[in-house]
C-alpha cells in the first residue's frame, strides 16, 4: 500500500468552520486506523475504531446535507446518495471485521478512506462552498437545530 501523508489542510476547507472540524475529526479516525494496522495484532482497537468512523460518519453526513439544504445547493440529492454509498461501504469493512480485521482488510480500508477522503472532500464537498457564503446565520442556525435534535 502507498503511504501517502493524508493530513488536512487548509486547502481542503469547504468555508463552513463546523464541518471542517468534521472533517478534520475524519482524518483523525482514518490516521488512527493506519496506526493501529501499522503497529500489528490490533484487530480489536481497529474494529473500535472503524466503529466510532461509522458513526461518526453518520452524524457528519446528516449535519453536512442539513448545512446543504438550508444553502439551497442544488446538488443535495446527488451529494446524499454518494454518502449514502460511502456509508454502505464503511459498513462492510465494519461487518467484515467483526471476524477479524487482518492487515489485507484494513490495507484496503485505509486505500477505500484516503480516496474518499481526499477526492470526496476536494471534489464534491467543495462544491457546495461558494453557497454557504454569506449565509452564516442559516448555517449557525441550522446546525443548533441538528444538534439538539441528537440529544
């Protein structure tokens, strides 16, 4: 597997504070994925982890397409069915490693991660940057509403 760096930057910043911390969040679970896998025999810390990822991803996904929809982005319904297949693609890694996340599963996990991480986020999130502008009221808004939904 190439080792290519995946750190955020802030070339990666979509303009909207709280998901950029999500996605800074992200980029953390997926670095402490290739650390345990790097480290060997952590089948357990790994499915921990790919745990917290998954629903993780969940909760970044409903906030991120609530952030869109407030922003009338007129790609939100193509935009909800990629994370809807992202998801579904976490989930079976999440499946398969409750039988034990050996270094071939988790290789192709962390290659599955790095291209959705840094293809989806330069690509499709900052999409939708230019129709957050000027609407910091409506994202702030919104995202105490998604919020206090979840409690």
């Amino acid at each position: 597997m190439k080792k290519v760096p995946v750190e955020w930057t802030d070339e990666m910043s979509v303009g909207v504070d709280i998901i950029d911390k999500d996605h800074q969040k992200l980029f953390s679970l997926f670095k402490q994925l290739r650390s345990l896998n790097e480290e060997g025999n952590q089948s357990e810390a790994i499915t921990k982890v790919l745990t917290e990822l998954y629903e993780y991803t969940d909760y970044h996904f409903k906030r991120e397409e609530a952030v869109m929809e407030v922003c009338s982005y007129p790609h939100l319904n193509r935009h909800r069915q990629v994370h809807t297949a992202f998801a579904a693609g976490v989930k079976r890694f999440l499946d398969a490693a409750a039988g034990g996340a050996d270094e071939f599963m988790v290789n192709s996990l962390s290659e599955f991660l790095e291209d959705w991480l840094k293809e989806h986020i330069m690509g499709m999130d900052k999409d939708y940057e230019t129709w957050t502008v000027g609407k910091n009221n409506e994202i702030n808004e919104v995202n105490l509403d998604f919020e206090a939904s979840r409690k």
